[in-house]
C-alpha cells in the first residue's frame, strides 16, 4: 500500500478491514535499504509507554488524527 504524508507528517490508516492496526497499537518504522520507504510492522512489545518508544528511536503510536491534516 502505498500512501500520501499529510500535514504535521501524518500518515493516514486505511478506512477498510485490510488494516490490522488499531488506534494506540505500537508500531516499528524501517527504512529500506535505499532510503526511499519506510516499513510499519505492529511491534512485538504493545505494553510499552510513551518514554520507552522514545528511548527506543525507531518506534511510533497509532494516534487518532483530524482529517484536515491530509488535505
């Protein structure tokens, strides 16, 4: 699947049942060996709180955001 970075680099979710991520789900960010894309996978850990993602670098948060933010 390919999408569109909105304003603030939000990334917008799929609207159908195709999607296995959920809002709060822990996600980690790869980016491919030529540096053109990032992979998302749902990361194994989803217990882990927001200091933790931080610490760890190359994690996010699924967070629910305004639809404005695509346009």
């Amino acid at each position: 699947m390919i999408v569109t970075v909105g304003k603030n680099l939000a990334i917008p979710l799929p609207d159908n049942n195709e999607s296995k991520l959920n809002i709060g789900d822990i996600l980690l960010c790869k980016l491919s060996e030529d540096k053109r894309s990032i992979e998302l996978e749902k990361f194994s850990d989803q217990t882990l709180n927001d200091e933790q993602l931080k610490a760890h670098g190359a994690l996010t948060r699924v967070e629910p955001l305004n639809p404005d933010d695509y346009k």
